[in-house]
C-alpha cells in the first residue's frame, strides 16, 4: 500500500472519530443539562407544594383557635293541602372551637302551630319572609366570621415565632415527601433562615462551602409577611452531582469503547506506518546485501582469472598476491554471510551463545593486530590502552569478537575525508566488579536525533555527501543485542565533526 493511500485513509478515520467522539460529548453534555432542568424543576415544585402545605397548616391553626362554628338550619315538611309550606320541626347543627359536633331537632304539631295563627295565608306569607331574612342573616353571619378570620391571620401571623408556625419535623416529613413525589429520593439538607441569612434552624448536615452556594435551591416562606419579617427555606443536595451522573451511566460503556476504538485505531495505523518502514528497509538491505556480495566475487572472479596467465603462475609473487586476494575477498564474504544470519537472532527471545572465560585484553590485542592493516589503508592509526587489572569475562568469544570488530568497521566506514583516522581502544576495572570497554574515533559523529536510534534494527545514520558507506544496518543492532545476553550494557557519546565514543560495561567472571 502506498504511503500516500495510508494517510488518506488515516485522515478519514481520524475525522470520522473526532466527529463520533464530538457528537457523544455534546449528546452527554446535553443530556446531563437536561437531566440538572429536571432536577431543579422537581426541587421547585417540591418546595412550592411545601410552602403551600405549610400556609394551610397556618390557617387550619387559626380556623380551629378562633372560630367557634355555630349553624342553624330549619328543617321543613311539605303537605300538598296548600299552597304554602308547613313547619314540621326546627333543627339546629353546631361546632364548638375544639372541633366537636352537634344537632338539636325541635318538633311540634302543625295543627296546634297553625290554631295561633287566625290566617293561613297571613301565616305563610309572613314565614316566607322570615324564611328568607334567617337565611339571609345566616350567610352573612358566615362571611363575617370568615372575614374576621382571615384579617386575623394576615393581622397576626407576624406575631408568632417561625418556631412556632413551622415545625423542623413536620418541615423535613413534608420536603421528603414532595421530593418523593417528584421523583428525587436522595439525602438532603436545608435550613430556615431569616432575612439576615441566620438560620432559625437547620438539619444536622447542613453546612455551607463555596461549592455548595451556588447549587442552594431558595424559597420564601409565608410570602404575605411583611418584609422585614420575610423567612426563607434553603436546600441543598450533597449528593445531586452522583445522581445526575448515575442516571446517565449508560452512556459511559459507549464513550468507553469509543475511545478503546481510537485507541485501537492509532495502533493499527502505527504499526502499518512501522511495517512500511520495515519493508523499506528490508528493500534496502537486500540491495545493499547484493552489492556486498557481489564486489567479493567480482575480486574472486578477478584472482581466479590472473591464476590462469601463465605468466601470473610463473611470479611466485604474483602468485602468491592472487592467493592473497583470494583469501581476503573469502573472509570478507564470510564475514557478510555471518552478518546476514544474525538477522535470525532479532526473532528469536534468547540467542544461542557458547560462554567460556576469556581474557578480553589479549583477545582486543588479536583483534587490533588484525584490523591494523585495514586502518592503515586508509592512512589512519589505531591504539590501545589495556589497563584493566583484572579482564577476564565469560563471554562467547566469537559472539564478542564480532562486536569488537563491528564497532571498528563502523570506524572505518564513517571517517572524517579532512583529518586522518585516529582509533583508541582501552579497557579498565570500574566498581562492582565490572569491566568497561571503550572505542573511540575521530570520525564524522551522529546527531543526537539519531543517537537515540543507532541501535534500532535497520537504521542506518544518512551521511549527508559521504555516498561509499555500505551496511545493511544491522551492525549496531546486533551489537546491543549480544551485549545484553552477555549480562553488560552499551551506550554511545558523540559529537558532530569531533567523533564517537561507544562504552561497554561486562561484569568479571568473579561476579
């Protein structure tokens, strides 16, 4: 797939899940808003439904303290003898103050109530009339007294303590309930304050923090009272921002696996972005590996065919600097075939080693003698300072000596064209028992962008004009790695234009 197709398709779905992940943060916004307007309404209507309640217990207060109910209703028998109604009996209802009721029905016989009377029709006419003025007195006698009972209230309300005209109790049985009734059955806490937001009194919880000020749900108390008399009821719930969130739990299993979906999605774009690199770089290990392999053989092809001429056998100098040839180009194909089937390590959790003690000073001392010739060619010198006191390590002696010999090829490789190669090789005991290894060179250096990668499988420093190095980039890689299975660490200190510095730490055999 082309790296191209890979963004436009990285680009797409990453519109795609900022618009998803967009569009359910706005729908839980909006749903958490929605579900705070139903809370606060309910809570309105609660507290109404409590002021309200309230005030009638007010009035029922003073309808049972100060009426004394009294009623009196005649009661009547028709007879169609007549045009007019006879009295059959008289009967009076009444309510004491403290809520008693009771009825006296008086009878009489009509024909000994009619002997008074001289003229029946006198008799009703004037009883129509007394009928209509007793009824008429009645009613207005009812006004009255509910006229003097509600100036009573609104005269006198003031009067009484707030402690006497709500009670904490019957105040909390009341907010519970109306709460209930909308739905909101959670713990709360309020308080009755006056105008000076003292409270009057208040439930034990009931505590006031900055936070909480702003969410105080506020309604007045008996709002026919004088101002300076006002009172309030304050509410609050600790735990609304639970509730509200609790009946939204929904929502978060979906946001959850959302974001697992990003999440998964960025991997899967990494790795696909990683995986073209790799196959990059595999392309361009397996071009550099062609020509590797290729100039020995060219070399080998070359000696063959000079040990051909005649004349060539007859020198025994030239002779013998074929067979040199020869010998070289073998080695240095051997040594590109090793390189190659190290790639098998980089797959695999462990790598076969064959550890036996060595003294690492003698064997760099090998090495050095037989890379001398190669630093020499390209008119450098390299050194060394083998002062460790104590260098004998357990180590797979080839595995090590290819390590050693990579750190010296890289040398070569990335030499500076305006000074002559300068190498220094020294070990030394450092503490805890350990040994450490230096390479140094003269060389171009690395930056510190690729300081950080110079280890990686693959990747290869860009040289800038210096076309001729050649590798496959699994030099420093495998370097890293074998050190570690040998139980020591390596690290690189460089500097552009001054040259690299790669430190190796082994423990000693006695550790």
């Amino acid at each position: 797939m082309k790296k191209s197709t890979i963004w436009l398709l990285t680009i797409i779905m990453a519109i795609v899940f900022a618009a998803l992940l967009y569009m359910q943060i706005m729908y839980l916004e909006s749903m958490i808003r929605m579900r705070e307007d139903q809370f606060s309404e309910g809570v309105r209507r609660g507290l109404h439904s409590v002021v309200l309640r309230l005030q009638q217990d007010e009035i029922k207060y003073y309808l049972e303290e100060d009426v004394s109910f009294f009623d009196s209703s005649p009661t009547y028998t028709h007879f169609n003898d007549g045009d007019f109604t006879h009295l059959d009996s008289i009967k009076y209802q009444f309510t004491t103050a403290s809520g008693l009721g009771a009825d006296i029905t008086i009878k009489a016989d009509f024909n000994k109530i009619s002997q008074l009377q001289s003229d029946q029709r006198e008799f009703a006419r004037r009883y129509r009339a007394m009928q209509h003025d007793s009824y008429k007195d009645r009613v207005m006698y009812k006004r009255n007294v509910i006229n003097d009972v509600m100036l009573s209230i609104m005269t006198q309300t003031t009067d009484r303590s707030i402690r006497e005209r709500v009670d904490s109790a019957i105040a909390t049985r009341y907010l519970q309930t109306e709460f209930e009734n909308n739905g909101i059955e959670i713990p709360f806490e309020f308080a009755v304050v006056n105008r000076d937001n003292v409270p009057v009194f208040k439930s034990d919880g009931y505590v006031i923090t900055p936070d909480i000020q702003g969410s105080m749900f506020i309604k007045t108390l008996f709002p026919n009272d004088a101002p300076d008399k006002a009172h309030f009821i304050k509410v609050y719930f600790p735990r609304k921002s639970d509730y509200i969130h609790k009946s939204l739990g929904f929502m978060v299993p979906v946001l959850i696996m959302t974001i697992i979906l990003l999440i998964i999605f960025i991997y899967i774009i990494v790795v696909a972005f990683r995986q073209k690199k790799l196959t990059e770089m595999k392309n361009d290990f397996i071009n550099n590996m062609t020509h590797e392999f290729k100039t020995p053989i060219s070399t080998i092809s070359l000696a063959a065919q000079m040990l051909n001429d005649d004349s060539v056998r007859k020198s025994p100098a030239m002779l013998q600097h074929a067979a040199s040839i020869i010998n070289d180009e073998t080695k240095r194909l051997r040594f590109q075939v090793e390189k190659v089937l190290q790639m098998s390590m980089f797959d695999k959790k462990k790598a076969t080693v064959r550890l036996q003690e060595i003294d690492a000073n003698s064997v760099i001392y090998n090495i050095i003698n037989t890379f001398k010739l190669k630093v020499e060619k390209y008119g450098g010198t390299i050194k060394s300072t083998l002062d460790a006191e104590d260098a004998i390590i357990m180590v797979d002696e080839m595995h090590f000596t290819n390590v050693i010999f990579n750190l010296l090829d890289n040398a070569v490789k990335y030499r500076r064209e305006d000074a002559p190669l300068q190498l220094l090789v020294t070990t030394r005991d450092i503490d805890n028992g350990k040994l450490e290894i230096t390479v140094c060179d003269n060389g171009i250096g690395i930056k510190k962008e690729d300081l950080k990668k110079i280890f990686e499988r693959f990747y290869r420093v860009h040289t800038g004009n210096v076309h001729d190095v050649k590798g496959f980039g699994l030099g420093l890689a495998y370097v890293k790695k074998m050190i570690e299975v040998l139980g020591g660490e390596i690290k690189a200190e460089s500097e552009i234009n001054v040259g690299t510095k790669f430190i190796i730490i082994l423990p000693l055999t006695k550790n």
